[in-house]
C-alpha cells in the first residue's frame, strides 16, 4: 500500500483528499482488466473509461472555471502508481486542450471541451520539431494568411496521441517577428484534409507517438488561439501548468517502485533471514524513502502555489520536473537491484516502471533544459 500520509499537508484541502481516494479505488477496480497488447486500442479504452468515470472533467476548464493543478497531480501521481498508459492517456487529454482551457474562444471551448472532458474525443499537443526539439522559438513550420484564414506547411514529431486523436493544438510561424514572437496556435481537426499521419515513433514504453506532416493544411480564421503572435507565451503557459503534473507523474512510478521494492525485501530470505534485515538494504529503502518524500514537496509546493493565484511557477515547475523525474530514475533502479534477475524479467512491474520513467526526464523540457530555467530563474532575481 501506498504512503498516503501525505494527503494530511497543509498543501491539500479535504476536497483533494476525497479525490485521491475515489480515485485510488476506482484505479484498482478498472484499470488492471486493461489489455496493453494494442496501445492504440488500450489508449482509447483507457480514455472512454475516464470519461465514464468523470475523472476527465479535471483534465480541461471552461468558462469561469480553472485548472486546479493540485488535483491534476493528485490523478497523474495515482494513475501513474497503478497503469503508466492511464496516467499518459489523463494527461494528453489536459495537455492536448491546455491552451483550449486557458486562451480559447467561447466557440473553441464549446466545440471541443464537452468532447475531450468525457472521452469522447482524443486531443494532442502539437509542438515539438524535427530540428527544433526544446528550442520551441527555432520552429519553422509555417502559418501563412489566406483570405480569413491560415494555410499551415512543416512537420511536427514525438507528438503524443499522434496517430489516434481528434484534435490538435498546433503551434507555427505566423511571422509576426522572429524567433519566439513570430508563432501562433491553432486549434485543427485531425480529419482536416493535408494533415497527414507520416510516421509512427516506436519507443521503450509503448505510447502512441508520430511524426505528423501538414502539407496545406487549410483552417479558418476561427481557429487561431489568442492572438497571433501569441503562440509560445500560449505554449509556455501550457507548460507552467502541466510541467508540474509530469513531475507528478514519476513520483507515482516511483511510489509503486518502493512498494515493490519493500514487499520483495520482506518475502525474499537469504541465509534464512529476510533480505530487509540487512542494514544495507535498509539503506536503499531509506534512501528511496527520502527521495520520494523531497519530490513530493517540490511538486506539491508548486502546484499550490500555482493554485493560490502565482501567475507564472516557472522555477517552482522546474525545479519539481528535474528533482522528482531524476530521483524516481534512481528509486526504480534500486528497485529493480533489490529484485536481483527477477528485476529485468520482461512484464515484471519494476521492469516496466523502468522503461516507462525514462522518457519523462526528456518530454516537457529535458533534465538539463530545467538546470537552465532554474538558473536563469534563479540570476534573474
């Protein structure tokens, strides 16, 4: 079982601690009947199955609502705990219609909102380039004017939900001034005719990822998100709000890690006593222990203080990313040690965890990307 004594900080209202105990139920109830063999498939019954449950209202805002990001680490950290591909299909549903919540029209809400908050439809976050990577300011795909509205030309890769969504937040070059001045974001159907599917990305951790080529891709005016020019303050407001869930997000894995790791140590005997009778032993579990608690600070003071009104968490975000993605890489390595052969067995639990948390210290802004941004952060004053 889980530590759960941190629902008790001053962090969370009782409203956060109902949640993650609704959740946690219904997390061992659904999710461990999931077939995995189709990650298509699996991703779209995963999505279905939180509409139905109502948990994907957290996952977007409309109106006069916000996004409470206490609550959406609160799900990614206990999805993550029970099923990686359930806490991926959460947060692409937030991620993908982020900017939709945060900067979108009264019609762009009502159009996709109600959809992507059920599970009726699957959204993406159409940002990273080929050539580009974290540099989102060095994007070249284009966005040129056409009558009222916008011909959209370039390629967009690792794009979660790639593949199988039904909508994409897309950002490119409206030209306005260079480098980051000169992007814009769009809301665009995947049915929009010169959107095309051109490659999908195997990984380690099996997500639905591609390679996407827009070739004329032709939108009205009505679907530019803010206004143009807007388009990486858009995406980095995105990524304030959702950098501190992918945080989040290893803090589950490495939860399940250290459970893992001390029911192993319990039941394995060596020389007729149980492995956790050595001090060395006790040493790592101390040490996972101590890690997992720190992260848990870090990710938590961040999304409160998001949540109690700080316009930016830029620095706060970051330091949550780096500290609990790098530290979950170390808890689940000494995990799979202490679980010696049985550790890299295929399809054992600590295996898995083991290829899914390598990819969160690189999307959303790679470890050394967030050394940077806390530094500056930090230079600035």
């Amino acid at each position: 079982m889980a530590d759960r004594s941190f629902l008790s900080w001053p962090f969370f209202e009782d409203r956060h601690r109902a949640l993650a105990d609704a959740l946690d139920a219904w997390a061992a109830a659904h999710l461990g009947n999931v077939d995995h063999a189709d990650t298509d498939s699996a991703c779209r019954s995963i999505v279905a199955m939180l509409g139905d449950g109502g948990w994907l209202r957290h996952s977007g805002a409309e109106g006069d609502e916000v996004l409470d990001v206490r609550t959406l680490c609160l799900i990614r950290e206990t999805l993550a705990r029970h099923d990686g591909l359930a806490d991926f299909s959460f947060a692409m549903q937030g991620l993908g219609t982020g900017a939709i919540s945060l900067f979108g029209s009264a019609e762009q809400q009502a159009t996709w909102l109600p959809k992507t908050r059920t599970g009726q439809a699957i959204s993406a976050f159409a940002l990273t380039e080929p050539q580009s990577g974290s540099d989102v300011a060095n994007s070249t795909m284009a966005a040129d004017g056409e009558g009222n509205g916008f011909v959209l030309n370039g390629r967009k890769t690792w794009i979660s939900n790639g593949g199988i969504a039904d909508v994409y937040t897309v950002f490119a070059r409206t030209g306005e001034a260079p480098g980051a001045k000169g992007l814009s974001a769009f809301v665009v159907p995947a049915d929009t005719p010169g959107l095309i599917v051109e490659e999908r990305l195997d990984v380690m951790a099996p997500h639905p990822l591609a390679t996407l080529h827009f070739d004329g891709v032709r939108v009205p005016g009505d679907a530019l998100l803010g206004a143009r020019g807007q388009g990486f303050a858009i995406a980095m407001s995105v990524l304030d709000v959702f950098r501190s869930t992918v945080a989040a997000a290893a803090l589950g894995f490495a939860r399940r890690a250290l459970d893992e790791a001390c029911a192993r140590v319990k039941e394995r005997q060596v020389q007729g006593r149980p492995l956790a009778d050595l001090q060395l032993v006790q040493g790592h579990i101390a040490d996972m222990a101590l890690d997992i608690d720190a992260a848990a600070l870090l990710i938590y003071r961040a999304a409160w203080t998001k949540d109690s009104g700080a316009p930016r968490v830029t620095r706060e975000a970051a330091m949550a990313k780096l500290f609990a993605t790098d530290q979950a890489q170390k808890v689940i390595d000494k995990a799979v040690q202490l679980h010696g052969g049985d550790g890299v067995r295929h399809g054992s639990t600590v295996e898995r965890l083991y290829r899914e948390i390598r990819a969160l210290r690189i999307y959303e802004g790679a470890s050394d990307v967030q050394r940077v941004i806390i530094a500056r952060q930090t230079l600035g004053g």
